[in-house]
C-alpha cells in the first residue's frame, strides 16, 4: 500500500435463539431436520393467517441486552421490512425498525491481553427467512445465500422454508473496530457470551451466528470515512478475519490507482479466501418499512426486567476472574473452562463436593485423563453417572500415595466409568492395586533390578540419564503397580549412588 490507512469496520450479527418454537408461529425449529417439514400455514403466509408472538423471545434479548449495559426499551412496536425474494413468503419480513429493545450499551474483549471493548447501537428483534438449495448439474445440493439464486451454473434452485420464521436477535455495533484481530477476539467473546447466557449454541457452521461485516478505509490524519462496503456469506469466525483482510488490501489497492471503492455488498469466497460483487448495496430507504398492526406493542415493565436480571448468573469474563482469582487457576486453564460450559460447572461441582479445596488437581484431572475417557467413548460431561464424591476420593487416593497417578487413571477410572455405584478405594483392594509403602519390600525389588540390569549402570554413570526411567518403570512393574514413584525413585537413586563409591 503507497499510503497509510485506517479501517473502519462495523458489524451486524444475527443470533438465532435456541426456542423450541418459531417467533410468530408454533412449529418447532431443527437444525438439519428434512426440508420443508417444520412449517405452517402461518410459514407460508397463507391469506388469513395471523402471526401470533413468542413470548420467550423477550427473556433472550433482554438477557443479551442487559449483559451488555443496553438500555431496554420498555415499548415495542413491529415493523414491516419490505422487499421480495424467493425465501421471504410474505414479501416482507417482521423486524423492529425504530424501537429496537435494546440500545446502546458495549462489549468488552481482549486482544493480545489488552482489554478492549466496543460500543453498540442496538439489538433488535426479527424473523428469519427461508434457505435456498441450488441443485448443480453434477446433481450435488447445496445451501446458498439468496444473493446466489441467479447463478448461471445452476439447474434448479430450491427453497426449505424450515427456517423460515425462527427467532433472531441482530445485533449492531458501532465503526469502531480497527484491526481484523479485532473483530477475531470480539466474536470469540459474543459467541461465549451467548452460549452462558444460554439464548444460542453460537454455531456459526450451523447459522445460529451470522455475521455481516462493514468496512471502509480512511487516510491518516482523516476524519471521513470512505465508501462502506458489505461482506456477506461468511460461515466461520476464522473466515470473517480472512475476509476482512482481503477487502483492506482490495481496498487500498483501488485507492493507491486513484479508483473510487463502490458502495456495494460483496460475497466471500472461502476457497481462495476473497470477496466478489453480487449487488449494489441497498439503503434503509430501499426497504419501505411501515408497522405491523397485525402484532399488538409489546410492553415490558422495569419489574420484568429486574426479575430477568436477578436471575442471570455471572458472565463469562466475570467466570474467569472467579476462576484465576478464587480457583486459582492459571489464565490459560480458566480459558478453557470458559469455552466449555458444561465441563466448568462438573468443575465447579467437584470442588463444592465435602468442600474439595485441591483445585488444581481437579482442573488436572477433568481436563486430562476424564477428559480422555469421555473421548474415547464419546461421551459428553452430563453422561458421567460416577457420583462427584468418588470423583473427590479418587483424587485423594492418589494424593495420599494409596495408590499412583497412572494406576488410577489408566484402571481405577476406567472402572468407575464401567461401574459407577462402585467406590475407587473398592476397586483399588478387588484387583490388589494399593500401593506398598514399606520400604523393605520396595528396595527388595530395586536391587534385584539393579542387578539384572547391572551392565547398564555404567551408561547411567556416563550421563545416559534417561535409563533412570527405565529402572523405575521395571520396578513398578515387578510390583504389580503397587510401589509408590516417588520412594522407588529416591531408593534406585540412594542405591546407585552407593554403587559409585566403590
């Protein structure tokens, strides 16, 4: 780039919220359910048909919208967005236009371990539109936005209105990001966000994210933005970056040759990780919108509000202070417990079970060789059936040198799993797995492995300290799994360097 820029990037995000019901009819809505199967007369826009509001909708946006410090709008009005494609039957589709039920408001973020945040402008209610298919002529299906129905290389273009009608929450924020990094960390944080609120799982692949950037190039010192430009079509939070940095080169490219950036919504190709044109960008005005008077207001106290509030838990940055600060947890520990919700409150539960203090090891443990477990078997954290005080118990034995790290994990647990009414220390005595703390018996067993490998000492004493591992390991196994590391280690090592001084 000949000349330094600044960009100037905005964000519009739509959450789909995870209801069991559609926001203005009563089918039920899921992700990769056969096509056209979860609709109704109301769906369709048959005459006569009258939208009947989802209630619980308004728990999720206020829930979002005080997360974030918005201000909640006490009335609220629906209005009409009119514009015709094929994946909008009603030739319209019900938004909120100048009420928006929460306004203002910010989003904090970290980025290179900087606390950032962003402002926002609103966060409004709406419907969302059907899916077009487009059927290929290599017969291969698949969904496109309906910005693609026009595309040349296709035969047919089908449309699933399951979608149709779903519950999203879009949200709008302010100019104000910079850098693609930016952006990155930001949608890191709203999707985690989201998904402790518990108003959607913040998939991306599946849609329940979608995010539609806005972004112009400035020059130093300017305090005009050049021409807005839309990117559409992005499925994955790593695309949005990719996309982003693109268009700045793209951009900056056009301004270097003295070439105008037209006002335009682009599409993002994720194959060579590009942005092509599909339209001239539309403006508010293009839209026509007007009330919906087939929807009454909807009125929300301050006591409804405040009630919603007061049962809100703590929030994910809120979460990960109590982690490090409380749990003592490093920061990168508490980062992983943050992006897994369930595996933090199992977490959470073992530390409050007989007032378990050793965070640590349970974080250690939940995060290793549980964590394994319920890979191999492809389990999830609320399949564990082994009661949390077990849990506890286990971590104890090993603490307590009854039994070692690796013959708890590798057995003991794999049997808890297999048999969870059964207690670790009864599994530990059925298959003889205390370890021997008598000091005779263990040293017993190092001489005698001392002796068989008696060629290999002078290779330890020349610096070959690796077989140090070797000698403990075949102690142990010669014990059945029963002598402790830690004192088999201190014996070979006392006994070695009794052999060096002869």
């Amino acid at each position: 780039m000949g000349l330094n820029y600044i960009s100037v990037i905005g964000l519009e995000i739509h959450i789909q919220l995870n209801l069991k019901n559609k926001m203005f009819s009563p089918e039920r809505f899921s992700y990769g359910a056969i096509s056209n199967t979860l609709i109704s007369n109301i769906t369709k826009a048959y005459p006569g048909t009258l939208p009947q509001f989802n209630n619980n909708v308004i728990e999720s946006a206020v829930k979002l919208g005080l997360s974030c410090n918005c201000n909640i709008t006490n009335l609220n009005y629906f209005s009409r967005k009119n514009y015709f494609y094929p994946d909008l039957p009603k030739g319209y589709q019900i938004t909120q236009d100048d009420t928006p039920i929460c306004r203002n408001g910010r989003i904090y973020f970290d980025v290179n371990d900087v606390e950032k945040y962003v402002n926002l402008t609103r966060i409004h209610i709406e419907e969302d539109t059907a899916n077009l298919k487009v059927v290929k002529k290599a017969n291969d299906i698949q969904s496109y936005s309906k910005d693609n129905i026009y595309n040349n290389n296709s035969d047919e273009i089908f449309i699933d209105y399951n979608r149709c009608g779903v519950a999203l929450l879009e949200l709008v924020t302010e100019p104000e990001f910079r850098t693609s990094d930016e952006v990155f960390s930001f949608l890191h944080e709203l999707r985690r966000l989201v998904r402790f609120l518990n108003i959607s799982n913040g998939n991306m692949e599946e849609g329940s994210l979608r995010c539609d950037v806005n972004i112009s190039l400035m020059k130093e010192n300017d305090d005009k933005f050049g021409n807005r430009v839309e990117i559409k079509n992005i499925n994955s939070i790593s695309n949005v970056k990719n996309a982003i940095e693109f268009e700045i080169l793209r951009q900056a490219n056009l301004l270097d040759n003295c070439k105008n950036v037209d006002i335009e919504t682009r599409m993002f190709i994720a194959e060579d990780n590009s942005t092509k044109k599909m339209r001239s960008k539309e403006s508010s005005d293009d839209y026509h919108y007007i009330r919906d008077y087939d929807l009454n207001p909807i009125y929300i106290s301050n006591d409804q509000i405040d009630e919603i509030r007061n049962k809100m838990t703590l929030l994910p940055r809120e979460y990960k202070k109590k982690l490090i600060n409380e749990y003592h947890l490093s920061k990168s520990i508490a980062e992983i417990f943050i992006e897994d919700i369930p595996l933090l409150k199992y977490f959470e539960d073992i530390c409050n079970c007989n007032n378990f203090k050793n965070y640590d090891k349970v974080s250690n443990w939940l995060l290793g060789p549980i964590k394994g477990i319920l890979n191999e078997y492809k389990l999830e954290v609320d399949d564990i059936k082994i009661p949390k005080k077990n849990i506890v118990e286990l971590i104890k034995l090993v603490i307590d040198n009854k039994v070692n790290y690796t013959t708890a994990s590798q057995v003991i647990l794999k049997q808890m799993f297999e048999n969870p009414d059964k207690t670790p220390i009864d599994i530990a005595k059925e298959l003889n797995l205390i370890q021997d703390l008598e000091e005779d018996n263990i040293k017993i067993l190092v001489e005698e492995v001392l002796e068989k490998y008696k060629d290999r000492i002078e290779e330890y004493k020349n610096g070959k300290k690796g077989l140090l591992g070797v000698f403990i390991g075949e102690v142990i196994k010669n014990s059945n799994g029963k002598a402790n590391p830690v004192l088999v280690k201190n014996l070979i090592l006392t006994n070695l360097l009794k052999k060096s001084t002869f």
